[in-house]
C-alpha cells in the first residue's frame, strides 16, 4: 500500500506552532479494527483549538519543498502557561470524519467496503485505523461529505434534550443559536415539543431561526435584551440553559433572567430566591475571556461545564446506539451540515485557509477532503 498523509500539531516551549503533514506506513488492522479510507472530516471549533492553540496564525509562514509540509506561527509567552501539558509533542488532530472501509479485521468484516463515520480525534489523515465498535455505518445513498459530522454536534444536541428531561426541566435556552449544532437542537425540539429560547446576537441570524420555525428568537444587540429574555422564559419556565459563549457575563445574563422570571411574583421576604433550581452548562468557549457571575440568582443555581462524552457515557450502550440510530436516519435533515468549502490537508494548513475557517461564522462549515489534489 502506498503512504499515509496526516495533519500533526505541535507547540514548543519556544513558543512556535507547527502544523504538519507528516507521511507514514498505512496501519494493518487487528482482529477488531478496521482501515478507513478517509473522504471527509469537518472543521469543527473543538478542533481548533487542539490544532492552533494560541497561535498568531495572521504572522503565520507556511513552507513546502521536498523535504516538508509545514507552517509556523508564533505564540506569545504570556499563553505557554496554559498550553504546558501538551508543549513539544506532536499531536494527531480532527475529531470526526466519514470514509469507506478498505480493510478490515477478522471480526469486522461486516463493514467491509461500507461508509461509516468515525470519532477517532486524528481523523485528518488519509487512513485511519479504529476499533469497528467505533464506526457507524451509514446507509448507501449517504455521501461522505453528509456522514463526516455524524457524532460532535448531532449527539451533542440530541444529548441536551437527554440533559433537560433527566433534570426535569421544561425547556430550555440555547446561546449562539444559529450555529450548526443550534439548527439541529432546533429541529430537535421542534419535534419533541420542546420549547426552545434562541439568543443571537445579529438580524440574519434571527431570520435564519425563523425560517427553520423557531418561536423565541432573541438578540443580545437589542437594548431590551434583558426584559425579553425575562419575558420569553416567564412564558415557557426555562429553567436550563446551554451556553456556547463561555467568556463575559453570559451566564450572569442567563441565571438572574431565569430568578427574576420565577420570582416575578414573589411577595414579602424573599432571602433564598426562587426555590427551582436554575441551571447554566458552559459547553463551549467561542469567547475565550473570564467567566463573571453575579449574586442575584438566590440559592438554588448552578453553573459548569458540559461535555457531550461523558453524558453519553452515563446515558449507557443501548440509549447511545438509540441516538446513533436517529443520526444515520435523519443525517440529510435534522443533522444536515451546510458546508462552506472543501480544504486538502496542504490548504488547511495554510494561514491563507485557516483565515476563512478560524471565525467560525455562522453558516460557515468547512470540511478537510484528506485525498484532495493527491
Ligand atoms: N461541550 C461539548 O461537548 C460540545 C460539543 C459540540 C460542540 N460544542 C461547541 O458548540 C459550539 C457550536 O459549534 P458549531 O460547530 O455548531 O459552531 P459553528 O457552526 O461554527 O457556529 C458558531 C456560531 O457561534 C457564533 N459565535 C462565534 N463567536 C461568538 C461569540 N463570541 N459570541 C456569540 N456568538 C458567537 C457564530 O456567530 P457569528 O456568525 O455572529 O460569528 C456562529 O453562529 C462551539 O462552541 C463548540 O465548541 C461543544
């Protein structure tokens, strides 16, 4: 077999980012594993930092010549503290792909030949070599590019809906709504009846929701953000919500909303709050600065973080594959991707690339092809 190409990524205690591509043997499976032939992997913001770190990609030289395929960027000092785990190791990077199976293990041959989507976290490279258990094979008239972003959003969203009903929430709010994972928690919950606040923060964002039928659509530009968001939660009891902000007051805005809904009719004293429980989960860091919280929210609240593995792990084997299940059947609607743009593995290290994937705008999804312009 020929070689395998693949994105590495690594930080030096210098303070350099280097993004690679490296060349090795394509992997023989074993008994359980498989080969995938890698079609097409999504660039998602939780590859990105895995990827790019803090890295000043805009002053970023990318060198090609026999010898290498590579970029630099530089890092300032000031960030090498919080990246200290992973300085001077390469790296495998891309979370999720699809790609047809070209050999598999004795005990995995029934998806020979078969599409599947995989997790694996270094899926930007031309082969992957990944346990069977870890695939899910996607029906015939699926395209690749449709299977690459089976697992990070799709399960994330239907894994909210999971979240909200073992909590005993009756509906929720969701920030950066117009995201991709956003649409797809919308359709979600316009299927279960599940009454859904979208925060924005831009007019064709908010059209965009409306045309996918969302009821609560709200921008944090307005200057009466605040009373609606009262408002909308007053109608509906939202007691959770899923922050994908993370920096600034955020989740403030989201808590002492939330008390002042339920306590809008409280009488006399009112030392502890509202006695329901109100919920924030900071589940991604599209604004990376300090999280402030206030003191307005009485004494039944909480703030943390989400991450979609481990609440899939506790949802258990069966209830995953359940949801797995609903992902390959409704991959070309509900989990439907929009896809701005394809990228080669050469492209997507370039800064001249990362510049048009990096802002993460919305509606605005690329997907690495590993075997493009080979
Ligand atoms: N914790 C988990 O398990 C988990 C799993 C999956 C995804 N995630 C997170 O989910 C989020 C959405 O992912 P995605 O792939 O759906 O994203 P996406 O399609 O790339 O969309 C990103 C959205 O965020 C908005 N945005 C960016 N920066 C913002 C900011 N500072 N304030 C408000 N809005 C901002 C963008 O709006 P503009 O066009 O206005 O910039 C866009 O609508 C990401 O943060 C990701 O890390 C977390």
């Amino acid at each position: 077999m020929s070689e395998n190409r693949q994105i590495v990524s690594s930080a030096t205690h210098q303070g350099e980012l280097i993004l690679s591509i490296v060349q090795n043997e394509i992997p023989t499976p074993n008994d359980e594993e498989v080969i995938v032939k890698m079609e097409a992997a999504p660039i998602n913001p939780s590859d990105m930092f895995p990827m790019l770190t803090f890295a000043d990609y805009s002053k970023g030289k990318l060198m090609v010549d026999d010898q290498q395929q590579k970029m630099v960027a530089p890092i300032s000092e000031q960030y090498l503290d919080a990246i200290r785990s992973r300085l001077d190791q390469i790296l495998p990077v891309g979370n999720e792909g699809a790609g047809r199976v070209i050999a598999a293990g004795t005990n995995a041959k029934h998806l020979g030949g078969k599409l599947v989507s995989l997790v694996s976290g270094q899926c930007y490279q031309q082969f992957v070599k990944v346990p069977a258990a870890m695939c899910l094979a996607h029906k015939e008239d699926t395209t690749a590019a449709e299977a690459a972003s089976s697992f990070v959003n799709p399960i994330t969203a239907l894994c909210f809906i999971e979240t909200l009903k073992t909590e005993g929430h009756k509906a929720m709010v969701h920030t950066a709504a117009a995201s991709n994972l956003g649409q797809m928690l919308l359709k979600l919950c316009l299927q279960e009846n599940i009454e859904l606040i979208c925060i924005i923060r831009s007019v064709e964002q908010a059209e965009l929701l409306r045309t996918l039928g969302a009821k609560y659509i709200i921008n944090s530009m307005d200057e009466d953000f605040k009373e609606q968001l009262v408002d909308a939660m007053t109608e509906t009891s939202a007691t959770l919500a899923f922050d994908a902000i993370g920096g600034g007051r955020m989740a403030d805005t989201l808590l002492s909303s939330m008390e002042h809904a339920l306590s809008r009719n409280a009488s006399g004293l009112n030392t502890y709050g509202s006695e329901q429980h109100k919920q924030v989960y900071i589940y991604g860091r599209l604004a990376r600065g300090p999280i402030t919280l206030g003191q307005n929210y009485g004494m039944y609240w909480g703030a943390g973080g989400w991450l979609v593995t481990p609440v899939l792990k506790k949802l258990g084997l069966r209830r995953a594959a359940e949801l797995q299940a609903r992902v390959v059947n409704e991959i070309k609607t509900t989990f439907a991707s929009h896809i701005t743009g394809d990228l080669s593995l050469l492209e997507a290290i370039d800064p001249v690339h990362i510049a048009r994937y990096l802002p993460k705008k919305t509606g605005e999804k690329y997907l690495i092809k590993p075997q493009k312009g080979l």
